[in-house]
C-alpha cells in the first residue's frame, strides 16, 4: 500500500457495559486487582477522571448516547419507551462518513422486550446485528438466545458475557473498515428474576474472603455484603472478555488503528440508597468509569475536570473526523486530550426518573439534586417526565464527604452555595427541557 492509500480514519469501538461502578477497576483505585486489560488501556490510554452519565437509567442513558442528546429530549426519559425511528443517532452519523456499523448485545430503546427488535427501531446499525431489546427478558446468564439482522433467534450456552464477546469476534471479521461497533454488555447487572448478580462457576469464591468494601457502602444497608463478591467476580470475568476482543484486533493487526471507548451507563449502590441500585443521583449510580484508547488518545493526559457522558458523542466523531452536528450538546474531549485548556469550572448535568422526577448537578466539588414531591413519596418518577415544581432533596460537599453521608440541604450556612447551585440547575432546565420551574427551598437539612 502506497503512502497516499494509507487509510487514516480509525474504527472505532464502544465496550459498553450495565451497572458498573467507577470505583471498581485499578485504574480508579480499587485495590481488588480484577481489571488488568482495562488497567493496561487507562494506563496507554485517556482516562476521564470524573465522568458522570447523563441518567442513571438502561434506557433513558442509551437513547442519550446513541443521539448526543439529553433523555427528555429524545423522549425516552424512563425504561420501556421507544426511541424514535426519526432520530439521527451515532450509527446514521458513521454510516454517512463511510463507516460499516455494527451492533452487539444489551438494545433497551425498542419497546419490544423480548421480542425481536424491528429493522426501524435498530437506530440504523445495518452491517451487523446480533441484539435484543431486553436481553434480560431473552437470556440468562447461562444461557438463552438474541436475534440477528433477520429477526432469527441466535441461541448460545454458556457464559452470557463469553456469548456476546463472541458475536462481538465476529462482528469484527466482518465488517470492513473502518468499522463502528458498540458491544453492550448486560453484565455486571444484576439478573432481577434469579434476585441476585451471578459471576461465572467459581469466580466469586475469589472474593468472599474480605472483598474491598467502598466506603460509601459501609456501614450502610442494602445487600452490599452478600452481593460484592458475585460483582467483582463479574467484573474480572468482562475484563477478560475484553483482554478477548484486544487480541482479535491484535491478530487482525488494526489494534493501533482502533479506538477502544470504555464506559457504563450507570453505577450502583446495593440498595443502600431508598431501595435502589440506580436511580438516584448519588456517585455511586451517577459516576462510571470511562477510558479512551487509540488513536488521538494514546500516552496522553487524563482529563481531571468534571466531564458528562453527553460529551462522549461528539468526541468520537471528532476523533473519526466526522463533523459534530450542533443539536449534539456535548464538546469534544479531544482538544483538551491534546494539551488544549479545559473550564476547570466544569458540570455535569443530571436527569432522573424511574425513582422520582429528579434534577441532579455535579460540579467538581458539589452535588446538589431536586425532586419532585409526590402523594406516594419520594418514589413518585414513574407517571411523568418533569414538574412545575421541586423541592431540594440533596446538597453534598463532596470534597470534605465524597461518601455522601452528611446531607447539607437547608442549612443556612451553605446558602450562598444552594442559590449558585439552583441557579446553574434552573439554566440547564431552561435550556435544556425548555420549562421554568418552581425550586422550593429546604428549610431544614438532614
């Protein structure tokens, strides 16, 4: 291949995986020593220090991602609503800049469950498909069946996570570059109809003796203590399956040409939060890891600041080279991978439902959240999308308290604080949602 021929778009690859914590891989801290790969990709590669998704929901977060855009806006603001067959997502945007694109695993957006998802609602990944709406509906951890591009069954046995890492080798052998993939893993998810998280034979025997308890778990309850050790066995399972999908690309000689994009569409707090496991705008549901590896990412500088899933759209078309459309609301991440300056004085805006109508901002220091008041309580979020009206629920220094255990709403020492923080939400809901709502003060914390 002459020098003129040599291609210079890169493949791109997102390795999207359900209900993973930031705090479990090396590369953030966890002292568990169950993600080498994904170490060896933080520590060749760019790793966004505080990333926080946009919703702490599979589906809500999904439609986010594939569109650029926020859950209220694509209308999917809760589970069980289907995208729009109208809305351009990621996979239209590769497809148009010369891409085959490709899709692997956990779909969530088509409203079909455990049916096949129509050709309409697969948001335009055409070259490959081997999914299901629910794949919780369609498999189990052991066993079950997705649907490839003619709505047939394809049936696996054997590790859940092993199966779609295979679909995944074959997605990879045949699509022509440059390729786009997402690979969404429903692991480490818990599996609700077995009511519990269920690792490979023999992996949570691994950590049943004195797991790494994060702090903000301890002392707290929930299940945290019967499950971690079934989580980390997961989360050392997917790693491997990873480590899987890197030697294919090594075999196939392209690794150096593909960017590698890690992330989770949430985390989870064991039920230690009102009942939960996400749903709530607390670190451990709001903030995931995220890593970048490849080309415009590799030996580069880790990005401190805060930093929104919402970016991660328009950062991997600007790294493809492709234009980043103006209805995205993210920015780039790349001029700041490149030495470029970033705003230290960065957010991350937060929407929430399912377990409340909630608003959520992350600044690098603060959380402040609001919700709506409801007759059944706090867990009202499922009948409506937004409110005329709020309450303050939570207010957090997480610089003095990153575990969250001392809620500072209503005291009247931080309000200088509270009326910068309401203001700054009210300018995302104004923007963003296009509503003007009534935030009632808390009078008293606790």
């Amino acid at each position: 291949m002459s020098p003129s021929s040599v291609r210079t778009e890169p493949n791109v690859i997102v390795l999207l995986t359900d209900q993973q914590r930031w705090d479990t891989l090396g590369a953030y801290g966890c002292p568990m020593d169950i993600t080498p790969t994904l170490d060896s990709l933080a520590n060749d590669g760019t790793v966004l220090r505080q990333a926080i998704t946009t919703q702490p929901s599979c589906g809500p977060f999904r439609a986010s991602f594939h569109t650029g855009k926020f859950a209220t806006e694509t209308g999917v603001w809760r589970n069980s609503i289907p995208l729009s067959s109208n809305e351009t997502t990621l996979a239209h945007r590769f497809k148009d800049g010369g891409y085959d694109v490709g899709f692997i695993g956990n779909w969530h957006i088509s409203g079909s469950f455990d049916e096949p998802v129509p050709e309409e609602r697969r948001g335009g990944y055409t070259d490959f498909w081997a999914g299901a709406d629910v794949p919780e509906f369609t498999t189990h951890p052991t066993e079950g069946k997705l649907f490839d591009s003619n709505n047939d069954p394809i049936r696996f046995e054997g590790y859940r996570a092993d199966a779609f890492t295979e679909y995944a080798i074959e997605a990879i052998e045949s699509l022509s570059e440059p390729f786009f993939l997402i690979v969404s893993y429903l692991e480490p998810h818990n599996q609700n109809d077995m009511g519990s998280f269920i690792p490979p034979d023999g992996y949570a025997e691994r950590h049943t003796n004195n797991p790494y308890v994060p702090p903000d778990l301890q002392n707290r309850p929930g299940n945290w203590y019967q499950e971690l050790p079934n989580y980390y066995g997961i989360i050392e399972r997917l790693d491997e399956c990873i480590s899987r999908l890197i030697e294919t690309l090594n075999v196939k000689n392209i690794r150096d040409e593909t960017i590698l994009t890690f992330t989770s569409d949430h985390g989870c707090h064991f039920r230690t939060r009102p009942g939960e496991y996400k749903c709530t705008p607390h670190e451990s549901a709001v903030r995931v890891p995220t890593i970048l590896s490849g080309p415009g990412f590799d030996s580069g500088n880790d990005i401190d600041e805060v930093t929104s899933l919402i970016d991660l759209p328009p950062t991997l078309l600007d790294a493809a080279g492709l234009e980043v459309p103006s209805e995205m609301h993210g920015t780039s991440l790349l001029p700041a991978r490149r030495g470029g300056t970033i705003d230290e004085d960065r957010d991350a805006f937060i929407q929430i439902s399912s377990s409340q109508i909630g608003r959520a901002i992350r600044t690098d220091r603060w959380k402040y959240a609001i919700a709506a008041p409801s007759p059944t309580g706090w867990r009202g979020g499922n009948g409506q999308q937004s409110s005329e009206r709020y309450v303050e629920r939570y207010l957090y220094d997480l610089f003095r308290d990153p575990e969250e255990s001392v809620n500072l709403a209503g005291r009247s020492d931080y309000r200088d604080t509270r009326v910068d923080l309401q203001n700054r939400l009210k300018e995302y809901i104004q923007n963003i949602e296009g509503e003007d709502p009534e935030i009632e003060n808390l009078e008293n914390g606790y």
